[in-house]
C-alpha cells in the first residue's frame, strides 16, 4: 500500500475495511461459489421480507405490502406483524418511532437458512447466531397528523423481518429507507430492496460495505473469535463523508446506560435474575422504550447467551399471550416488554416487574431508590421503578453506582457511561462464568487415553458437587471483588435454562474436539499395514467405517487440523486400492451403499 | 494491512490522462497539477487517500448505462438488455501519484418510475457522468434534464461533469460527425467534459475513467491543499495579531457591496 499518511492510523484502518468486502469481491468470496445465485438468495441472507402494515378504517392493522412478493408468511405470522408493527393502547407516539419485537415462526414450516450463512452460523458469538424459531421484527413507524386522510393521522409502520439479531444495524438501515419510503413509497422500496439482493453475505470477522439509498454502510460482523469489550470498526473522522458513507460501531449492541438509566440502582440486581432466568416484565410506556430495555437486560450477561425466550415488544394479541400469562402455572422464564396498561393487571402475580417511566424525564439524575414491593405495584400510575422480592445473592457494587452517579452529575456522554456499564457487566459476568469453564474443561478424557481402534472416549460427567468444591480455590474471587453468596448464585444457576443452554454447547463442542482429534489419531495409523492381517470382509467394513467418519466430519465441520480430511480421502483410496477389482468399482462409486444409508 | 489486495495493475496512475477532445474539456494540461505532484511526493495528500469519491451515472433508458459500467468494472459485454432496478453499484480501487483512492460508481435507473427516488441517490457526488446515446438524439436532448435534476441534490461548482455518448459502433462516421458537433455544443453549455465511447468494443472506456478518476483525483487533493493552507493560515494569525488578517476579510466585504 502507498503512502499511508502517518498521522491519521484511525483513517488507514477505516480504507482498509472500505474495499475489503465490496459486493464484486463477494461474488467470488468464500460460500458463493457452490451454487449460483438466485434473485432474493443474497437478500434472504439478510431480510426474510420487508412488510408495510397499514391502519385500514374497517380492517384495523393490516399487512399492505410484502416485499420481495415472492416472500412467504403464513397467515398467523401476518396477524402477528400487523398487532406487534403499531404501538397498543393509546400511547401517544407522534411523529417517527423505532422498536423492535421478536416473535416465534409459526409450526410447520421451516425455511431453509440461506447456504451462504453457513460461516456466520460457525463463526459468528453465540449470542448472534440468528434464531431457527424466531424471527425479529424491526420497525420504523410513522404518526402524524394528516387533514387529507378520513381518520386525520398518516399512521405507518415500515418493518424489516430477519432472523438477525443486529437491532442497532437494521434501525440505522429503516433511518435510511423509512422516511424516503413514506415520501416516495413503492419504487423506493423496490430499489432498496435489490440494492441489499446485491450485498455480499454477513461474514463474522469481516468489514462489509453495503450500498443502500446512495450512501455505503460500513459494518462489522462480530466474530466468536473477537476479544469481547474491544472495539472492532474504526470510527470515520471525516464529517464531510458522511453522504457517500456511514460507519456503524456495532450491529447489535443498544446503549444500555440508556436502557437501565431509569433502574441504574438496581442493575447488579437486574444482571443475577437475567443470569438466573428469571421471569421477568418490563412496563413501559413505549415500544421503543420496552424493545430497547429487553435487548439490554438480554445482552447484559453476554458473552453468555440469553437462553429463554423474550419478546422486547409483547401485546395482548400475541399467539403466546395465554401462554405466558396464565396463572394455573408458575410464571415461565421469560422476559417481556410490555406498554399495554392491561398487562400490570395481567402480570400482577409475576415476581418481577421493572416498570420505567416516561424517558423524558431520563434527563433528571435519579435519586436512591429500594426495590419497590410487589403489592405496593397498582394498575395505573404506579412510580418507575423494580417491584421486587428478590434478595440477591451478591452485596452490592457501590463503586459503579458512584461511578454512574458521577457522569450524570458531570454530564458524562451517554456513550461513555454506557462503555463504563457494558465493562462492568462484561467483567461481572466473566468472573461468573470462568470457574464454569475451567471445571467444564477438566471434564476432556486425557489425550492418551483415545484410541484409533476404539471409540473416542466419553466426557467426564458433571458433578455439582465437585464443581462446588472447586470453587474454594479457583472460584470467582480470583477476578471480582465483589463478597456475597457467590455459592448460592451458582447452585441456582446450575438449574437454570441458561447453564443448561450453555451447557449443552460445551458438551457439543468438547464431543466433537474429540471426534476430532480420535480422526486424527486415525490418519496418522499406517492403515495398509493394518489391513495386511484382516479379511477381506473385515478391509470392506474399514472403508465404510472410514467414509462414515469422513461425512460425519464434513457434515459437523468437525476442528480437525487443515489437511486432516484430505489425509483421510487419501487413506480411504489406499484401502480400496488393495481389494478385488469388482469390490473397488462399488466403493469407489459416488452414491456407495454406506453413503445411501446415513 | 495485509489482507488488503494491492490495487489492480491496470489501476495504477502514474501521469494525467488526456481529455478527448480539447474542444470541449475540463482542463487541457498535459500533468497533474503541480501542487498535487508534490503534495503525493511528499505524502502530504491528507486523508485523500483513504478518501472515497462518489460519482453518479444517469441518462435516458436505454443508452447504455450499465453496459458502460460494466465494460470498464468487470470487462464484459452483455447484449441483452435489464433493465437497472433503481441503482446498481459498483466500487473501483486505484492508485493515483502512488496514492490509492476509491471510486464508488452508482448506476441510477433511467426507468421514470424511479425518478421520483433519484434524489437520495444522488446526494454528496463529486462527479455527475451524465450518458446519451450517440445514435438516438433525442437522448442527447434529455440531458440537460438529467443534469438538472442531479444538480438540484449537488452543489454545481464543486461537481464535475463529463457528457459522455455511448454505442460509437453503432454508428456510421458520417452520422457521428452530424452528432458530435451537437454534443460538444451541449457539453460546452453544461461546462463538461466530452467524451465518446463503444462499450461493445470497449473503445475509449478504460481511457474515459482514467480521466474521471485522475479529474476527482485532483480536486479532491486540491481541497484537501486548501484546507490544510487556510488552516495554517489560521494559526498565525492567532499567533501574531490578526490586524492584517481583518483587514483582508473587510476589503473582501467591501467588494462584495459594489
């Protein structure tokens, strides 16, 4: 590269990203080349439709548009879109509002995930692999007074359905069509749409550029191989750019200062019942508000992932209202978003309620508060606030508190404050979980004990017990000052739905690294010495046994080391070698018996 | 650094491009401009070269919009005609004076249906390429449309233009001349640069981008120059007093009421 001018390192690094992924590259880039495109393959890696829902006078909210028109949503999935794309109850959100929900894709059916998001299904942290059950909803709403129109208000919604949990990425994206779309509507969102049918697929790790309505969007996918807390795009310096680019710091993070301002007494609270699974309700008085307050309690334990389900945004019409708030059964572990009035009746005998004010009056710095008790909670006009029983298991942080305290009083940039809480949680979380990993490791069989002529050999159970016991020397306090029941957290956590997901991964991953290193130990066998003593029954079911191990490899995109499977392929056409020539010619054929079976 | 791919070997720019007719262009100098020569030399382009120049590409339906895009970013030639959905894009990396810098082409639908959104695409260009089809007159004549409309969404004396006439080959020399003479009068009147160019044979397409480029180059360089001068500027007279630096500024202003 020439002449990279000295001063401006955060400049090089952005120029870097500019031209490393642009829609040509990505064309012949890693995925593409298997099989050709289609039009809407490279949109659906993104969108799975983009839907306008309209108040019509005699139907209520109904879907207007869907586009692209080949896109398909069952009918319940349709009803869902129209109630969770418009604000419930009477909250009076003139103007232009953003939220998001998420709601659960109707039985039955699967869409296939689009090939070309295999590498951001390896690659990508575990708390954004996009969500097989679920699909999100991103809104751009729009509700403004209009003498032309028979009801008196133009009210809107512009909403982006993906599997793709990038809120901060698709809020910026509708910023950009939205307003553009309600001004020249159709061909705009067609041209929109075939601008991001032209985007290369998301990629962990990688800079993309995405053109979209004239200006290029400059993303970064997270990767699960990032450092978690470092920042990973460079921020433009330039202002005279921003028409021909925009640079987004993050595709999923919200600003959780401004999602826990109104509760920030209470945020070491809030983290152990997230991290406990806890059923959780927020009452807000708007979607927007309830959306980004769920996204932050989520993503307050990452980089561990939110296990049970939650819906940012949830209204009484939702296909799981039943389900959730019945009373003959305990409260589920969820955590919902709530505005509509009904729901503090409704949810009345939840445990816990967070219930966040107007945010216009976020400005004021809050003062002290308790937890509020749950019977003190009223229907209407109850105080902002956490309604709770709930003793937590850990003594309380007063530095951070005095910490926040302080940027408010200073007038700290929320940017920072929200940097200093993501820190703290990202540190409390890791103090958590590192005990837990360190155990979890000590599960792995010893290297010697796998054999190439035996199974790979089992993981060690897990046993609370011992993992307690660990605790004494290697526990939490090696990393966090923080006192308190730190035994009493885990014993609670080791029954929640979040270990058990978090769990389950591991095990996973630990299984396979074992596969992975048995089929290792396999090609490193002189195989054809082997065989020499064997019959010839016995060789046949060698190559079977062999090819099976090659496809469960492929299939599982086992870790194995780079040249480890063509070794195998190798091996296997060795073995084959030395059989009669009429055994050969059935082996070696591409749909081979042992492959029609599995 | 490293997983950057140097930019292409036919990207490189080592000397100006020349206009293609003198008659009708943006300047005629036969080297950058001496000021940029140096400011490259002495790597004082600024964050020119981490700079991304914007252009626009718009004209009737039909003239070969694409096809011209397309000749110049991917070298091929498709004869059957799609129409473009509201924009393509297309982004271009070369080396100018050993500096590299980055085109980003934006290809607007000519359809009237997507008129009505042309104005988001054409916010920020630095330069407006502006096509017509050298065998359909009536193209040449919607041009000054075209240019008004992308001008409405850019500031018209930092923009520069190039009138560009597609589908050479198509034509006969008799009937071009007939045509050329028209189009250099059209390209005087809008204050752009001429050019003419077969995206089927590929005649003059490397040649013209060169020049756009080489053109967006320069003036980004140049008031990357000015600014940093007036900055400097600037300091001194904070340093010293500022008594000649008023003085100027209210015999500017003096001017100005006459």
């Amino acid at each position: 590269m020439a002449l990279p001018s000295p001063e401006k390192p955060a400049d090089l690094l952005l120029n870097e990203s500019d031209s490393s992924v642009s829609p040509v590259d990505a064309q012949n880039g890693p995925g593409h080349s298997e099989q050709p495109l289609l039009p809407w393959d490279r949109f659906s890696c993104w969108l799975h439709c983009v839907c306008v829902v309209g108040f019509d006078l005699e139907l209520g909210q109904a879907v207007e548009v869907i586009y692209p028109h080949s896109s398909k949503l069952s009918d319940k999935e349709k009803i869902s879109i129209c109630y969770l794309s418009f604000p419930d109850s009477n909250s009076g959100c003139l103007g232009d509002t953003q939220f998001c929900f998420r709601f659960r894709q109707a039985a039955g059916k699967k869409i296939p995930i689009c090939y070309a998001l295999d590498h951001l299904e390896r690659d990508a942290p575990i708390f954004l692999k996009s969500d097989p059950g679920h699909f999100y909803g991103y809104v751009y709403f729009r509700q403004v007074r209009d003498k032309t129109l028979k009801r008196g208000y133009f009210q809107k919604s512009l909403v982006m359905i993906s599997r793709l949990p990038y809120v901060n990425f698709f809020h910026s994206l509708l910023k950009l069509i939205a307003p553009e779309y309600f001004e020249k509507s159709e061909p705009c969102l067609e041209a929109a749409c075939n601008d991001i049918d032209r985007w290369p697929a998301p990629f962990p790790g990688k800079t993309l550029s995405l053109p979209i309505m004239g200006v290029v969007m400059k993303v970064r996918i997270p990767s699960c191989y990032d450092k978690p807390g470092t920042i990973q795009i460079a921020q433009s310096c330039q202002q005279d750019d921003a028409q021909v680019s925009v640079v987004l710091p993050t595709v999923h993070e919200v600003d959780l200062f401004r999602c826990f301002c109104p509760v920030f007494f209470h945020i070491q609270m809030l983290w152990e019942l997230v991290l406990l699974g806890e059923p959780l309700v927020v009452m807000a008085p708007s979607p927007s508000e309830s959306s980004e307050t769920v996204l932050g309690l989520v993503s307050c334990i990452s980089p561990l992932k939110y296990s049970s389900d939650f819906r940012p945004y949830f209204t009484i019409h939702d296909s799981e209202f039943k389900e959730y708030t019945t009373r003959t059964q305990a409260p589920p572990s969820v955590i919902l978003g709530v505005t509509n009035p009904f729901f503090a009746k409704t949810l009345q005998h939840w445990p816990h309620i967070i219930r966040i004010g107007d945010m216009k009056q976020a400005g004021d710095i809050p003062k002290q508060v308790k937890v509020k008790k749950l019977k003190n909670l009223k229907t209407l006009d109850s105080k902002p606030g956490v309604y709770s029983a709930y003793k937590p298991f850990l003594n309380k942080d007063e530095e951070i508190i005095k910490q926040l305290q302080k940027g408010l009083q200073q007038k700290r940039p929320s940017a920072a404050q929200n940097a200093i809480l993501r820190r703290y949680f990202l540190e409390l979380t890791q103090s958590f979980i590192i005990p837990l990993e360190r155990y979890v490791a000590s599960l792995m069989p010893l290297q010697k004990s796998i054999s190439p002529w035996k199974n790979p050999p089992q993981l060690k159970p897990f046993s609370q017990e011992e993992f307690m016991k660990t605790l004494e020397k290697t526990g939490p306090q090696l990393t966090s000052r923080l006192k308190g029941d730190w035994i009493g957290l885990y014993r609670h956590f080791l029954k929640s739905p979040n270990f058990d997901g978090w769990f389950r991964r591991r095990r996973k991953e630990m299984t396979q690294k074992l596969e992975a290193l048995h089929l290792e130990a396999l090609c490193d066998e002189d195989l054809q010495l082997r065989i020499q003593n064997h019959t010839e029954v016995e060789t046949v079911d060698l190559v079977l046994k062999l090819k099976d191990k090659l496809m469960q490899a492929e299939r599982e995109r086992l870790p194995v080391k780079a040249d480890t499977l063509s070794r195998l392929r190798t091996h296997i056409e060795t073995v084959i070698g030395t059989l009669p020539e009429d055994l050969q010619g059935i082996l070696l054929k591409p749909g081979s018996p042992q492959e029609a079976t599995s | 650094m490293s997983f950057l791919p140097p930019v292409r070997r036919d990207r490189i720019i080592p000397n100006l491009p020349q206009c293609y007719i003198k008659e009708a262009a943006l300047q005629c100098k036969d080297t950058f401009h001496s000021k940029v020569k140096r400011a490259c030399q002495d790597q004082r382009t600024g964050t020119v070269g981490f700079k991304i120049s914007k252009i626009i590409v718009v004209g009737d339906l039909a003239v070969g919009k694409t096809c011209l895009i397309n000749r110049f970013c991917k070298d091929t030639f498709d004869k059957n005609y799609k129409a473009t959905i509201g924009v393509d894009f297309e982004m271009e990396r070369f080396e100018v004076l050993g500096v590299p810098f980055s085109l980003q082409l934006w290809d607007t639908a000519g359809q009237e249906r997507f008129k009505c959104i042309a104005s988001t695409y054409y916010r920020g260009a630095q330069a407006i390429i502006i096509v017509f089809d050298v065998n359909d007159i009536a193209s040449l004549d919607h041009t000054k449309q075209w240019l008004l409309d992308a001008l409405k969404e850019n500031d018209p004396n930092n923009v520069l233009l190039f009138l560009v006439g597609t589908k050479k080959d198509l034509s006969s020399a008799a009937q071009y001349m007939r045509v050329e003479q028209d189009a250099i009068k059209m390209a005087k009147e809008m204050k752009a640069e001429y050019w003419v160019v077969s995206s089927l044979t590929g005649e003059n397409v490397n040649e013209f981008f060169f020049r756009v480029a080489s053109l967006t180059f320069e003036t980004c360089v140049l008031s990357e120059l000015e600014k940093s001068e007036s900055r400097r500027i600037g300091d001194v007279v904070r340093i010293n007093s500022n008594s000649h630096n008023l003085y100027e500024t209210k015999k500017n202003k003096a001017n100005c009421c006459k």
